[in-house]
C-alpha cells in the first residue's frame, strides 16, 4: 500500500501568501477569482509542502509549475497563465471568439504586460480552471490555450 501524497494550494493574492489544502479551497479560489485586484495578478501552486517568499529566512521555495490569475469580477471576466517549467511550457488562456470591449487585463501590472485579448474568458470558466488546478497542479483541460508571452 503507497501513501497518498498530501499537497498544499499556495496563493499568492495582493502580494500576501494563503496557504489551503486542496480539499478547503472554496475561500482561497473565491479571494484569486471574485474579489478584485486591479493591481494585481494571483499566482497560484500546488506542491507537497507550502511555497515560501523570498522574504523567508531559508529563501524563496516554490514548484516548477504554476497558475497566473487576473480577474475583473465587475465585468465578468480574466485571464489565465500557466507555466510548466518542466516541459517548457508557457501558455495562456484562449477564447476563440474573441469577444469585443474587453477591459485591459494584466499579466504584470507593475511591468505593463498585458495579456492579449484572446486570452479573456469568462469568469465562470476562470473559476472552473482555478479549481481543477487545485486539484491536479496540472494545466487545467477546462479551457483552451494559446502560447503564452510571459512567465
């Protein structure tokens, strides 16, 4: 009989990191997705043990894989990055449609990088990947994708 593996959701949400199990993450996914945070992106992870901040006495920890968020709740959309370091793999959300008047939505505020516009979805679908990826710690299947600019 293997022990199942526990893993700890790290998000990092206004610059300040929570920290949940994956199976109490109803409040971690409800402040990255539904809260706003026009100055900030939400980085979120799973691993075997918390992520720490390059502020933490034993330095900067965290996986090779994770999920940028922006939301805009107020008008219903966001955008999604993932980052698989172990692949390569840099991409971000992809809505087909491209539907017209979307807000801005940043990658990286502080550094003026946008995502493009293709990359918005709606915010129901933001909730929905966030979710799987709290689960899994892989890329969500729930959305598409499109290469990605930034990591």
């Amino acid at each position: 009989m293997t022990a199942a593996t526990q893993t700890v959701v790290t998000a990092i949400v206004d610059k300040r990191f929570h920290y949940s199990p994956p199976a109490a993450m109803d409040d971690l996914i409800r402040a990255v997705v539904d809260e706003p945070h026009h100055l900030n992106s939400s980085q979120v992870y799973v691993w075997d043990r918390p992520c720490r901040s390059w502020r933490a006495d034993d330095g900067p920890a965290f996986p090779k894989s994770r999920l940028v968020v922006y939301t805009l709740p107020e008008f219903g959309w966001g955008a999604l990055n993932h980052v698989d370091a172990d692949n390569d793999e840099v991409v971000d959300s992809y809505n087909p449609d491209n539907p017209p008047h979307i807000p801005q939505l940043w990658f990286d505020p502080d550094g003026q990088l946008q995502y493009p516009a293709t990359a918005a979805i709606p915010l129901d679908h933001v909730r929905n990947a966030v979710a799987e990826f709290c689960l899994t710690g892989k890329r969500p299947t729930c959305v598409r994708w499109q290469p990605g600019r930034w990591f």
